[in-house]
C-alpha cells in the first residue's frame, strides 16, 4: 500500500455520494426541541444535516470493534487500549467504545486508582505551565492509540491540571442538498380502548389512538472525511508510528464504506462514488482487504512503543 502521497499533504479529503437502498426519502438526524437541522447556503441552497461529526465519530470507532469477540477486529489485533473490567473481573467497557475515550468516568473515577497514577506519573502533575501535548500524544500511543485520531479532553485537575487535550484528526458527517420535507403521519392504534383508557388515563399513559406526524426527506446525500495529516505529523510520533496512524484511519473510513449504513430505521444509505478531493494527483482510498493486509506489520513495527501487555486493565467499583 502506497501511502507516500500522505506524508506531504496537509489534509486527506474525501466525499463519498449515498442514496438510500429503496425509493426515495430517508430521516435525517434529529436534535431534543429542534427537530431536523435544516439550513440554506449562502447561495439559497435548501441542505439538511443527515448525520453529525460527532455520531459518524461513534460510527468510525464501532466498525474498528468486534462486539462478539469483545476484542478489536482482526486486522487491528495488537494496538492498545484501556479496558474496564467489574469486581468479578467481568468486562463492562474500554477506551475504544466509552464516548470519551480515556476521559471515561469508569477509567478515571474509579476506586481503583492504578491508571489514574500512571497518568501523573508520565504526564505531569504541575497545574501550571505549558501543556506538554507530544508528551501526551506518547502516552496515548501507548496506552491508547484510539484517542490519536478521535481526540480526548483528560479534564481532571490533578493529571497535568485537567489541559491535556488534543482534537479529533478524522472529522466526518454527512449533508444533503437540494432538500424537500416528505411530510406524512400514522396512528398508533388501540383494538381494546381507543378512547380514553379506564380510571381516566388517556393516551398520554399509552392507552388509546395516537396519531402522529413524520417528516422524512429527499435530496442528494453526500458523506464528508477529512483526515488531518499534518496534525498527526505534528505529534512527533516518528514515521512509522505515522504511517500506522495514516493506515488506521485510512481504514476505518474504508470500513464504514464498504458496511451497510443504516443509522436509523428510515435511513437505510448505500454508498456510490467515493472521490479524493485532497491531495491531487491520482491517491485513491485502498480497498479494505488491502488496508487489512497492510496494518498487522505496522502495528508490529509500532509495537515497541505500546504498553506491555497492550491492554491495560482498569477494575471499577
């Protein structure tokens, strides 16, 4: 796998158009008190948000998870993480699937306090003075390589004063344009009561008929990646921890492609035309078996710099 056009470039960007599998309409992503995200461009275009960065970011992280094996997917076997474990030794969680990777409340306030020192010990515990974020960026790879390109925020005071953070390198999200409301409703219906229920309870305690409305959309949808390269280059990491990095993300872009996307009921998607926007110049995103076949002799190659054992074991009380 060629990844040499990678290292020059400031930005991988890559769009990828979808449509849903049958007909035509499909739900877009909706908010608490606001509904659909729905806006106009600058030129008058009608867009719609489809998906968010931050749910593609939990879409990018399940597809490098196997939830069966409890254990990365095979390709990425090796690479480190944190996991969480109960009194019983049984799992509960890891650093790959809590939403905030090693900011996890079950990482980090647990009674068991063993990470939590490793941490201080190897970031500092000064809560003045300059951040030192490549100091960071090793511990991560070490203990937690997810966090290298999905972010984290340590907001706790006593490990560096609570500034260790460093942003997301793989933003995505998902938009249509030219956007119409498919309006339309149902009813919930009730064959025993469908007025009001006895001793007085009405629908709102689930008895009765319920109708409701449902806006659903048409449009021309399209999947949005961009990779930031220079900010993995900026962590110092050396070159070939980069190149893992670059494959890793590579990766799990291609692996949430080449899946089935259904982020709802009604928003069943297939992927058509995925096009490199940046750099120019004839890179191609690698096909899966390819990025597959690449990753388990650079996460060997990295290995040295990972925690031994890779997974770190946290107990939570």
């Amino acid at each position: 796998m060629d990844l040499s056009k990678l290292k020059t470039t400031p930005r991988l960007l890559l769009t990828a158009t979808l449509k849903p599998v049958l007909g035509t309409r499909f739900q877009p992503t909706g908010f608490p008190d606001l509904g659909a995200a729905q806006y106009k461009t600058a030129d008058g275009q009608n867009m719609l948000l489809v998906e968010s960065a931050q749910s593609m970011a939990n879409r990018l992280e399940s597809v490098s998870w196997d939830a069966i094996a409890n254990d990365w997917v095979p390709a990425l076997k090796g690479l480190p993480l944190v996991a969480v474990v109960d009194a019983n030794k049984k799992p509960l969680t890891n650093s790959v699937l809590e939403a905030h990777r090693l900011n996890s409340p079950y990482i980090l306030e647990s009674e068991d306090k063993s990470f939590v020192e490793i941490l201080k010990k190897e970031l500092g515990v000064e809560k003045d003075g300059r951040a030192d974020l490549r100091a960071l960026a090793g511990v991560l790879l070490k203990y937690d390589i997810n966090s290298l390109l999905h972010g984290v925020f340590i907001a706790k005071s006593e490990i560096a004063g609570g500034r260790m953070r460093v942003p997301r390198v793989i933003t995505a999200f998902i938009e249509a344009k030219d956007v119409t409301v498919a309006a339309s409703g149902g009813v919930k219906n009730d064959h025993v009561n469908p007025g009001k229920g006895e001793e007085g309870k009405t629908s709102k305690e689930g008895f009765g008929n319920v109708p409701f409305h449902r806006d659903e959309f048409t449009g021309n949808i399209t999947a949005f990646f961009n990779i930031d390269l220079a900010q993995i280059r900026g962590y110092g990491l050396g070159e070939v921890v980069e190149e893992l990095l670059y494959a890793l993300a590579l990766f799990k872009v291609r692996a949430l492609l080449d899946a089935p996307f259904r982020p709802r009921t009604a928003c069943d998607l297939e992927v058509g035309d995925i096009t490199v926007i940046k750099p120019t110049g004839g890179f191609a995103l690698p096909a899966l078996a390819e990025i597959s076949a690449a990753l388990p002799g650079l996460i060997k190659a990295s290995s040295g710099r990972f925690a031994k054992p890779a997974t770190t074991t946290v107990v939570f009380e």
